[in-house]
C-alpha cells in the first residue's frame, strides 16, 4: 500500500474522542496500510507531548492484525506549548529526549523512521543530524529522515548521516516540491508528502479545480483520490500520507493506490496545478 496515515488530525485541536481516533486507525490499517505518521508535539497543549504516539500504541496493541508490519514514523524537533502549535528546539538535547518520549509512548525499544521534524534556524543543522546519528548508533531509531527542508539541507544532512526518507509538502496547490521530489529519486530516498490534500481548509476546494473535477467525475471516484492518484504518479518514491478524523475519509484516500491515471489525465490535470504561494510560507510547519 503506497498511502499512509497521517495522524495529525486526530491528535491536535479539534481532534475526535480517543475510540473514534482508533476506529479511524483500525479503518486504515484493515484497508492495507501500513505507515503511520507521528510527532511527539502532535497534541492539545504543552503537557501532552507523547500523546500522538500513545494514541497510536493503543491503536496497534488493539487492533487484530500483525502490528509488527506496521512502520510508525516519528517526528522531533518542533515542541508546543499551551499557546503555541510549534516551536522550534532542534538541539541535540531536545532531539534526544523527544525521542525517548517517542519510545516510551509507543512501547518499543527503536524506532521506525526518525525524523528532525524542521531545521532550526538556532542550531547548525550538523549538530541536529549529528544527534539523530547517535541515537540510531544506540539503536533507538533504525532510519533517519528530515522534513521541511530544502534541496541544500537535504544536501547537507546527506553529508552527516545516510538519510531514508524526505517528509515535505506536496499537493495540487504546492508543486515546487516536485523539483525535491526528483532530488530523492536520485539520491534513491523515499518521499513523504504530507498534507497531500492541501491545507484543511484547501481540502474542501478540491472540487473547484476543474480538471480534477472532472476526471474525478469521469472515474466515478472522490476528487481527493484524483489528487492523491496524481501524487502516485509524480514518482515511485512517493508516498503520500494524508490524515483524516473519520473512518470513511481514510478509506477513500487509501482507494486512491488502485487509481491508475492515464498520461492524458496527467497533462489535464497539469492544468489545475499552483506553484507554493504566501499561505504555504507562512505556515510552512503549522502543517507538517
């Protein structure tokens, strides 16, 4: 299955109660996935760093399928507090225990993929990658990944440690990622496209785009598997990881895996896609 999960949305402001969260991940996995997406700031306020995970845990240990199939992707890096979503602490330190935060929460002793969830502008992007090192060299993280960051950082963290995986932006509205996209094909790294759907309040105008509307119209299927189906087709290394709160919305999402488009509904929708404007900068990891 090359489409995940992302868990934002059921963990952060507005999030559903906890069984309907794990109805909502027991949904995706019974429909074939088999990647799940977390962050240790992925929660309600400042005191519950870790509850992403914990929820996920929950979800695994309940579920009656083989959760050892299952790669959960974590995230460290970005913090919250009471006030703010994200804050920015990519320090060695900070890393170290977000990740054992992580770990402790999901119930495991290494992690999946590990990823420094944003580059800190305060700290030299060695010294984050150098932690991220160690901690797999301890055997708490089997692969390293980065997210939001730049064909230069990506470049750069290359340089420190073997990287895995690239999480950033890629949707109808944000295509520039393309061009880190095909950076990752090269360098053979798997591409996480996050809010592959556009923001949440982008989703909901999906159906505004013609092109997508219309080929969605001529399948018979959502326009949201049009778009994720369109992000499948931008590479093999692409998997894109979109978060829903209901059962029924990630299902629809994970049927976008069988949606093979045509070359000719690729060069259509060529028409309906926009470049990264102000609203993705601005709230550039607000989404992450």
């Amino acid at each position: 299955m090359p489409v995940g999960l992302g868990t934002i949305r059921l963990t952060m402001e507005g999030r559903p109660e906890e069984a309907d969260a794990i109805r909502t991940i027991h949904a995706a996995l019974d429909a074939g996935c088999r990647l799940i997406d977390t962050a240790v700031n992925y929660c309600a306020n400042g005191s519950e760093l870790g509850y992403c995970e914990a929820l996920v845990r929950k979800a695994l240990e309940s579920w009656s399928g083989a959760s050892d199939d299952v790669m959960v992707v974590c995230k460290g890096g970005n913090l919250r507090t009471d006030e703010l979503l994200f804050v920015q602490d990519g320090s060695p330190a900070n890393l170290r225990r977000s990740c054992e935060i992580s770990l402790k929460a999901l119930g495991r002793d290494v992690i999946d993929l590990y990823c420094l969830h944003s580059v800190d502008p305060n700290v030299p992007l060695a010294d984050s990658m150098s932690e991220l090192a160690r901690l797999r060299e301890e055997g708490k993280v089997r692969h390293i990944g980065i997210s939001n960051a730049g064909r230069r950082q990506i470049a750069e963290a290359q340089t420190i440690v073997e990287l895995a995986a690239v999480e950033n932006r890629l949707s109808p509205w944000s295509v520039n990622s393309l061009r880190i996209v095909e950076q990752c094909e090269a360098e053979g790294l798997a591409y996480l496209a996050y809010s592959p759907l556009g923001s949440e309040r982008l989703v909901t105008r999906l159906g505004e785009k013609p092109a997508f509307a219309a080929v969605a119209r001529d399948r018979g299927v959502s326009v949201q598997q049009v778009a994720l189906a369109w992000a499948l087709a931008c590479s093999p290394i692409v998997i894109p990881i979109p978060s829903a709160r209901r059962s029924d919305t990630i299902c629809d999402s994970l049927a976008a895996a069988t949606l093979l488009l045509t070359a000719e509904e690729m060069a259509q929708l060529e028409q309906d896609l926009t470049t990264d404007g102000p609203e993705f900068a601005s709230s550039h990891t607000a989404r992450a």
